[in-house]
C-alpha cells in the first residue's frame, strides 16, 4: 500500500498544480441549457449534482413557464416541437492506478490502465404536451466495449394522470432512483450496493404523487433487468414479436418520503423475484427462481448553502437463493457528502460497505452436487463481491461548468475472501468528464 500512497500524493500534488494554472472558461450549454437558454449551473450545484432548482425542473418535466415559446407548431396550435433537436453527448475519459490483491492465483490485470473513451452517451429529452415529457440516453461506447449501443434510461411521462395529480412513467428507469439516482453522483465510484441489490435498471410503471408532506411512489417492473428477452413466434403473424418479460411474476417497490426538521426522511420497500445464486446475472436461464425482499432507509439534508450529505440502508432476504427453503439475508448501504466549494471546486467523500450475513458463511463444498463448471460460474453471480467496506475521496474541478476534471482516489478495508470479496484494490483515478 505504500507504493500506491506514494503514486497516489504525487498525482494529487501534479495535478492539483496543473488544475490551478488552467484558466477559468465561459459555461457551456447542453441540450436543457439551449432550449432553456440559461446556464447549467441554474440546473446543477456541480455537474451533474442537481440543485433545488434542478430537481424542480426535471418533476415539471423540463417545462419553465414560457416553455412553449421556444417551440415550433407550423400553423398546427396543436403541435409543439422544439426549435432543436433536444440532444446532448456525454463523454468520460480516465487513467487509472491501481494495487490490488486477488483470490484465484494468476489472475492479472494492468495496474496503470489508460481507460479512453470510458464512455460515450447520447442523451435526449423534452416536453411534448403540458403533461407528458420523454427522456433517453443511449450508450455509443462504455468500459471499451465498442460494438454495441444500448439504450439504458428510456421513459415517457404523464404528469397529471386524468386529473388525479398521480405521476406515471413508463418504460427503462433505475429502481433506486426513488432514493438517490446513480447518474447524478460526482464520485466515479458508484452507489455499489444499490447493484448488489439488483435495483437498478428494469422495464417498469412508476407512479408517484404528494399528499401534504408526503410523497408516495409505488412501482412495478419485469424484474428481469433490460437485456433482450424471447422471441414470439405466434401463429398468423409475418414477423416475430418479442416478449420484454421471460415469467408471469413481476415485482413491486414502493417509498414513503417526507421532510422532518430539515431533513430527508424515505422508507423503501420492495417484494420480487431474481435469479438464483447459480444462474449467471445476464444469461438465459429457468427464469426468476429466487424470492427476494429488501427493506431500505435513506436520509439527506444540507448545511448552509454548498454541503449536501446523504445516507442509504438496504437490507436484503433472498430466499431459495441457493437451496429450495432456505432463506439469506444480508445488509449494505453508503454515506456520502458533496462539498461544492465553488463554481471551479467540488469535493465528495463516499463510503461503501456489505455485509454478506448468511451468504458470508456459504461455501461450494457445503453443495456437493454442484459440478466443476458450476464452480467457475459462481464466481459470476450477484453474490460474488458481496462483502464490501469502501471510502472513496473525490476532487472535481470546472475548467468550464460542463467539462470537468476528476482526481479520485479508493480504499479497500477488506482482505480477499474466496467469493465474498475475491479482489481487494486501491487505485488512484484521473480524468475528464464534459457534455456537450
């Protein structure tokens, strides 16, 4: 670990100099900030950490009130394009440092990784009615993979259903963003056990609504993530149709949240079906064979006018994970705080930690029917890495409000541990981060 340190210091130390020299430039104006012709500071304390503001905007479907001034009808007073296409790109780039420790013997991996483009996504959003609005973002590249596109976020919304005031989005969202939303985060490091969950992206109806202080959510979801599903080839048809779920069984999620002296205070519950511990996370497989329930708690709040903190805990039963009747239950959860200096400096410090419970214990000889080739594919299943004990420390600073650069560096507490925690590794993070 001293080495690291070392490598860790002198890049903070380099780059910190380097950040200072650079002179400050005008903000820049993606795709809400050219319809709305203001800044994306009037949306986000720090890209791309929403304010207030910010959050407001995008609940009233990114609508200010002369939103329709900027749209074109072409004599039509019933339509309302606008007057650009609603597109933005995303593009990350970074290098990495890494030490790390590894259960299986042989295993290697660079330990100075140029990671360019980490990713490139295309984004898109606009209101269509005085209800409904549309948000996409589509992925062009991520994590080197450059052969596909996959479309992640993708959703049309109603904001006022027959009156009633009840919210409703349909299509691909996060489950977890009824607490805290991933792709909002300034850390590189992510809200790890919301995917150790399996609450994130899936095909679903969310509905929400305010009633007094209370804001209610209840959703539904496939629960089978947003990977392609079966193909139908019913009879009579010139063309096969596409099943987006592979079981009759859905899952539902809910959250209670309020505001109590000036604090954040949400109860997350969700009742659903997952893959077993033996099914590859992403394969085709029996189907949802595991019952999984999760209870969570979140708070947040701010100090003064540039300190937002927040806190998430999830405790997790999968029953029949492994063996029919037997129930694992395990807890995880993060804390975190964004200081945002000023318009060129924002700092963020985030914790995250798992424990594994009942599957900690768990081992392949306790399962003596399971073969060779089921060992090796264990180690992909949503169990592996479940343990988990992490700080991260990141600097962010603007050279513009939409380009920003990253220096992060990550902790590992834990030692290896055959599955429940196979790789143990620091690394130190630089990048950039811009959209345009």
């Amino acid at each position: 670990m001293t080495r690291i340190a070392i490598r860790m210091g002198a890049g903070l130390v380099a780059l910190g100099g380097l950040l200072a020299l650079l002179p400050q430039q005008a903000s820049a104006i993606p795709a809400f900030a050219r319809q709305t012709e203001m800044s994306c500071n009037t949306c986000h304390a720090a890209v791309p950490k929403l304010n207030s503001f910010g959050e407001d905007y995008a609940a009233n479907g990114y609508r200010l009130p002369d939103w329709k001034d900027k749209r074109e009808s072409y004599g039509d007073d019933r339509l309302h394009l606008p007057d650009s296409v609603p597109l933005a790109v995303r593009i990350q780039g970074f290098g990495q440092l890494r030490e790390a420790d590894r259960a299986t013997e042989g295993e290697e991996a660079a330990n100075v990784d140029l990671q360019s483009p980490y990713f490139i996504k295309l984004l898109g959003g606009a209101p269509l009615t005085d209800h409904i609005n549309t948000y996409f973002y589509g992925i062009l590249a991520e994590k080197g993979e450059n052969s596909t596109v996959l479309i992640e976020d993708a959703w049309i919304r109603h904001d006022d259903v027959f009156g009633t005031g009840v919210e409703a989005m349909l299509g691909q969202f996060q489950v977890s963003d009824v607490m805290f939303p991933r792709e909002v985060r300034l850390s590189f490091q992510d809200y790890t056990p919301y995917r150790m969950a399996g609450i994130t992206y899936e095909r679903g109806l969310l509905l929400e609504r305010g009633v007094g202080p209370v804001d209610l959510a209840l959703g539904v979801v496939n629960s089978n993530g947003i990977d392609e599903s079966r193909t139908l080839t019913a009879s009579g048809y010139n063309r096969p149709d596409h099943s987006f779920d592979d079981n009759d069984q859905k899952s539902v999620f809910g959250r209670i949240a309020t505001d109590v002296a000036g604090v954040g205070v949400g109860v997350f519950g969700f009742a659903g079906q997952q893959p077993n511990g033996f099914q590859q996370q992403g394969e085709d497989g029996p189907g949802h064979t595991s019952d999984k329930r999760i209870a969570g708690l979140d708070l947040s709040g701010q100090v003064g006018g540039d300190v937002y903190w927040y806190l998430q805990g999830l405790y997790n039963e999968w029953g029949d994970f492994l063996e029919e009747g037997e129930d694992y239950s395990w807890w995880g959860g993060f804390a975190g705080v964004d200081w945002v200096m000023s318009p060129e400096w924002a700092f963020s410090l985030l914790y995250n930690y798992a424990d594994a419970g009942d599957l900690d214990e768990v081992r392949l000889s306790d399962y003596p029917n399971i073969d060779s080739a089921d060992v090796e594919a264990f180690a992909d299943t949503r169990y592996d890495g479940l343990n988990l004990n992490t700080l991260t420390f990141t600097t962010s600073y603007y050279f513009a409000s939409n380009v920003r650069g990253v220096v992060e560096a990550n902790y590992d507490f834990l030692d290896t541990n055959d599955f429940a925690h196979r790789e143990r590794e620091h690394y130190l993070l630089m990048g950039l981060d811009a959209a345009f």
